[in-house]
C-alpha cells in the first residue's frame, strides 16, 4: 500500500472511531429525551454538559487552551452525529463556530483568559450577535453602533433571532463603529465585540424571547447606551466584517453536517418503517411510489457529503473554499428537506404524532434552508462569483 493509501486508511480509522464515540454519548440522550424537551421548549442542559465534558464542544480549540485541536472534516462528524442519533445540536452548535473569531483575532491575553474556560465549559460562548430586524442578512446595513466613550465605547441599537443568549456567558457582538457615509466602503467601519452578559442585561441590553415553531430559544436584543470596556474589542476596530466572513465557512460546513446527520436519521427512518408496514398483504416498502423518494433522498444526502467534505478539506489546508462551503449548505440543506419529506409521506399520518419523532425533526430541519443563510442569497452567490453572472442584487 502507497504512503498515501495508508494516510487514507488511518485517517478514516480516527474518523471511524470518533464517530464511535459520539454516538455512545448520544445513546444517554434516546429521542424521547429530545422530544419531551421539545414539548416543554426547554433547553439541553445534561447534553450540553455531557458535550463539554467530552471536550466535543471544543473541538476546534488547539489542545494548548485545552481544547480537542481537531480540523474541521473530524468537527463535523461530530454534529452530524448528533443529529443522526434523533438528537438537536442546534442548542449548542455555535461555540464550536462562534470561537473562531476569539481564535484568529483575539489578543494574546483574550485567547490565554478565555479559551481555557470555554474548552472546560466555565465559560459558553455561544450567542453570536449580527442579524438586525430591518437590516437582515445584508449585514452591511446594520445601524446598530458602538461609539468611543470614556475609554470604552457605548452601544445602542437592535439585533433580531440572537439564540442562546439565556445559555451564554458571552455574546460575540458586530456593531458599526464608524458611520456608513464616512467610509470609503460600506464593509469598513464595522467592529467585533465580545460582550459580558449577566453583566449587560439590565444595565444597557434587555432581552426578549421570541417563541418560534422549533425548540430553539432565539431572542430579540435592545441595546440602550451599554456600556462595555475598550478590553471587549476583538482584533482591530472597523475590520469586524472581514472577521464575520472568516467564521461563515466553518459555520456554514458544520451546519451542513447537521443536514446531513437530519437526512440520514430520515433516511434510516423511512427505510425501517417501509419494510415493517404492511397495508394490502405486503410491505409498503415494495410500492415504488415509496420506494423511489426514499432511494433519491439518500442519493442526495450522499452527493451533500461529498460536497461537505471537499469544503472542510480546503478549510483544513488554508485554501479558498467560500462557494464550496455554501454549495455544500445548500445541497445539505436540500437533501435532508428531501429526506424529511419522503419520510413524512413514508409514515402517512403516523408521521404527525409527536410520539414517532417525524414531526419533530421535520420542523427542525426546515430551518436550514432560511438560517444560517437563505438558499436563495447561496444561489446569488454562485451566479454571480462562480459563474459570472451580474449581481441579482
């Protein structure tokens, strides 16, 4: 066998087994665990717990700050696991994404505090603060500011679906800190905070809870002259735009790997049902009208994690990956809408009682094609940097 062979082998070896791993954690967590916290709209803790202790939360933290120091093709299996097991890893996702940008921007003395104690769990990182109601994902516009004051800087405006905030120590905020009619380009003069919460709320930001059809607490922030530190700068003022964009390849390639990990568990779902169902004499697995969606939605989920992984093997060696990244979300995000869907059909009205977990999971997966990125602003992407096309917008 050639050297590269034998790389090959052993790299898909330690993938195996942390495969293995994860999913021997998640068997503590069974669907109905998932399920009744869905009904009470409640968050995970034992899971998140059970997710930090393991050190999988801080997988893409280099082992010198007590992470995992894994690449991003091992961090992914990690959530695609998850959610294969029947399981939501939406709740605690973005601490592996979010702490990219304290990682390639923070100061020396930010990194050596913080990364320690979110790898140990004594810190969550976990609220990520861009969206705002009116600017949406052009994040250009957003008017929510941070102006010098007293040697910190003060900050009034909105953000709009900012999750986890009640489960979060701190909150990594993107805020104008030059006006956009005095900068030479609108993606100028946006700068990155990282905000201490329970000291925020109620001293300058109120928060309040917006119930939405899937158990994901998101909320609405209100900024009214808070106060924070100059120490809360992340990297360099007004560079906080490029710093978003350096995260949404990873998020985007991990949150690929939760469709996928959706589309498998409906896959194996669909399967099993349509081999045990018996209507007419015979399973229904044998109508092709059952048969071929549920065939083509794992032909999609496979064909998204080829894409997937060719993302997060150009993440891992430094090289552009930015319409890979977004290609595999979409086809992930696609494939396992498929899934979801020949799943549904699959369990007939069986798939809407909450006690077969189908609907559950439909919900939660439909997510993925409006957040973290609409499909749409995906395909105007490719149009316009892969093909060529004019700007759509």
């Amino acid at each position: 066998m050639s050297i590269r062979r034998r790389r090959a082998a052993a790299r898909q070896e330690v993938a195996g087994d942390l495969r293995q791993s994860v999913r021997e954690l998640c068997r503590r967590f069974p669907e109905s665990y998932w399920s009744d916290l869905d009904s009470e709209r409640a968050y995970p803790e034992e899971f998140v717990k059970a997710m930090t202790e393991a050190r999988y939360l801080a997988a893409l933290i280099p082992e010198k700050y007590g992470g995992l120091g894994l690449s991003l093709t091992k961090a992914s299996i990690i959530l695609e696991e998850v959610n294969r097991s029947g399981g939501n890893a939406q709740p605690a996702h973005a601490q592996m994404y979010v702490m990219g940008a304290l990682l390639r921007h923070g100061s020396e003395e930010q990194k050596g505090e913080l990364l320690p104690r979110i790898a140990s769990g004594q810190l969550r990182l976990q609220a990520f603060g861009v969206t705002e109601p009116v600017a949406g994902t052009d994040t250009t516009a957003l008017t929510t500011t941070a102006l010098p004051r007293d040697g910190g800087y003060v900050v009034n405006g909105r953000k709009i679906f900012i999750s986890r905030v009640q489960h979060s120590d701190l909150l990594l905020l993107l805020a104008r800190t030059t006006p956009i009619e005095q900068v030479h380009k609108k993606t100028d003069g946006l700068t990155m905070f990282l905000v201490e919460l329970r000291q925020a709320i109620s001293h300058g930001l109120t928060v309040k809870p917006i119930p939405v059809m899937i158990n994901n607490e998101t909320n609405e922030l209100i900024f009214d002259n808070l106060e924070i530190p100059a120490s809360s700068l992340v990297g360099e003022e007004g560079k906080g735009f490029s710093y978003v964009l350096d995260g949404m390849n990873a998020e985007r390639i991990l949150i690929a790997s939760e469709c996928i990990g959706d589309g498998r568990w409906f896959v194996e779902k669909a399967v099993g049902r349509a081999g045990q169902r018996e209507v007419f004499g015979r399973p229904i697995g044998k109508n092709q009208g059952i048969q071929f969606p549920i065939a083509r939605a794992h032909v999609g989920v496979e064909a998204a994690e080829l894409m997937r992984t060719r993302a997060s093997e150009l993440f891992d060696r430094g090289e552009p990956c930015g319409s890979q990244a977004n290609m595999a979300l979409l086809l992930a995000a696609e494939a396992s809408w498929q899934a979801a869907n020949a799943a549904m059909q699959t369990y007939g009205g069986y798939s809407f009682a909450s006690s077969y977990q189908i609907e559950r999971k439909f919900r939660e997966t439909r997510l993925f094609q409006v957040a973290p990125i609409s499909t749409n602003l995906i395909l105007a992407h490719i149009g316009e940097h892969v093909l060529g096309l004019p700007r759509s917008y």
